[in-house]
C-alpha cells in the first residue's frame, strides 16, 4: 500500500486495505477502500484520491488502471496527480474548477496516450456544500442512494453493456452476468477519449454518494449495494460492502470477476448539532 497525506489530501495508489479509511472533509464525511483483487499477488491497479479544496469544497476521485502492470497502475496514478495539481493550482487561483478538472483529465489522457502504454477509467465526484457534480471516463461510476433506498441519480457506463443496460436492451440481471462486461469503449489514454459531465445534483442531508472502479459493479447488484449504503453509520456501510464483494470474488459466487476494488462513500455533514 502507498498511501500519502497531507493536511487537506489522501491519496490511495496500489493500496491493500482491509478495512475502510474513514475521514471527515469541510462539506462531509467519507470512508474509502481499495484492495487488489484476491486472486492477485501483483500490485492494486486503482487509484483514489480525497481533496478538501477550501472551506465546503472537495473532490473526491478513484481511476481504475487497465493495459496491465505496470502501465494500468502508472496511468491511474498520472490522472490522479495531475487532478490534484490542477484543482488545488485552480482554488489557490480562484480559477474556475470545472474547467481546471476538464483540462486536467485532458491533459493527463494526452500524455498518457504519449508514453504509448496503459489507459485509465475515471470517475470524479465535484462538491460544493451539498451541490455535486460528476465527471466520468469508462465504467467507473458514480450513484446517488437516498435513505429510504431509491437511486437518485446514476451515470451511464461508456461500454457495450452499460449501453445496451441504459437503452433498455439488457437488464441489469443480464448485464452484471454478460460475458463482455469487462469490455470497456471509452479509457483515458486513447486518442478518441470523452468525458461525461453531469449537470450540479443537490444532495439531501442523508443521501449516500458512492464512487465506484467496476471491481464493485462486476460483482455485486445495484439494489444489494444501495441497501447495504443507504443507512447506518458510514464505516460499517463501507465495510459491508467491501467484504460482501471480496467474498463475491474470493468464493466464486455468481456473479462474480475477481478485480481490484475502490470505492469511496460520502454523505453531507449536515446542519451542526445544537449544543447544551
């Protein structure tokens, strides 16, 4: 594990976790996890990052490597450290941090695609208080569970599956058992990259954000991953859902594809309590 931090950065690269590393952050609180997968002895190929910009702003990220190591792990470790130089240079500026995060994964896609080895997936969660927005590149994803367990919001994963789910010509049972799951069209670092911006979603004081590599969404269903995030102290949700997907993986439970595995969780901090 290579784990850093600094006073406002947690950053996760070729992390082994056995449990969640649980943080608060100035507009909430988040528990991350990242693990190789249990059939590897190789290096963890995920990347993560927890930024507190300023006051209520932050942003979250994980980036799942592919191509093999060690370019997978190379190519989400560069995404990760160019985000974080450009939106920490665009809050010190008073710059725009849209635009700072757009062209970060631009230029992070541009000199991957110049070394000539290894693509990323990637998924950014922006937040302003209790405004979130989202930024994705590949089947990384990001959803939104309400406390009474309905999926608020959820973005499209850039493959064959995730479209033929989002057209309505799979369902989910089909999708999370098709044999090209793992097939993935859009990576950072390829010439033809694209990036999904979503619009500024308003998060309720018990909403439950979650960011995810598809080392959860390959192994575990949507409904059992948003009941076991919904509700209940965020650690405990965190390390629920990690261990119900290792032992997916470890056990061979259909379905199941052993794979490295980040996810980070976050909820809104909430007014502040009453004191006395």
């Amino acid at each position: 594990m290579n784990r850093s931090a600094a006073a406002d950065v947690l950053v996760y690269k070729d992390s082994n976790l056995s449990q969640s590393d649980n943080h608060d952050t100035g507009p909430g609180r988040v528990s991350v996890f990242s693990a190789r997968s249990p059939e590897k002895t190789s290096g963890n190929e995920d990347s993560a990052a927890v930024v507190q910009l300023a006051g209520d702003t932050a942003m979250l990220v994980v980036a799942d490597g592919v191509g093999g190591l060690p370019a997978g792990e190379q190519a989400s470790a560069l995404v990760i450290d160019v985000l974080l130089q450009a939106a920490t240079h665009a809050v010190r500026d008073g710059t725009d941090l849209r635009d700072a995060i757009l062209s970060a994964i631009e230029e992070a896609n541009q000199r991957i695609v110049d070394t000539g080895g290894g693509a990323t997936t990637l998924a950014v969660a922006e937040i302003h208080g209790n405004a979130v927005r989202t930024y994705h590149v590949g089947d990384s994803m990001i959803l939104v569970a309400g406390q009474r367990g309905r999926l608020k919001m959820e973005t499209i994963s850039h493959s064959p599956v995730g479209y033929a789910v989002e057209s309505g010509l799979l369902s989910e049972e089909e999708a999370i058992n098709h044999d090209e799951r793992h097939i993935v069209s859009n990576v950072v670092g390829s010439q033809e990259m694209h990036i999904s911006v979503g619009i500024p979603f308003n998060l309720a004081a018990r909403d439950t954000l979650l960011i995810a590599t598809d080392g959860l969404f390959d192994n575990v269903h949507r409904d059992e991953i948003i009941d076991m995030i919904r509700t209940g102290p965020l650690p405990r949700c965190a390390d629920r859902l990690a261990d119900y997907a290792r032992k997916r993986m470890g056990d061979r439970i259909a379905p199941f594809k052993p794979d490295d595995l980040t996810f980070i969780l976050y909820r809104p901090a909430g007014p502040p309590r009453k004191q006395g």
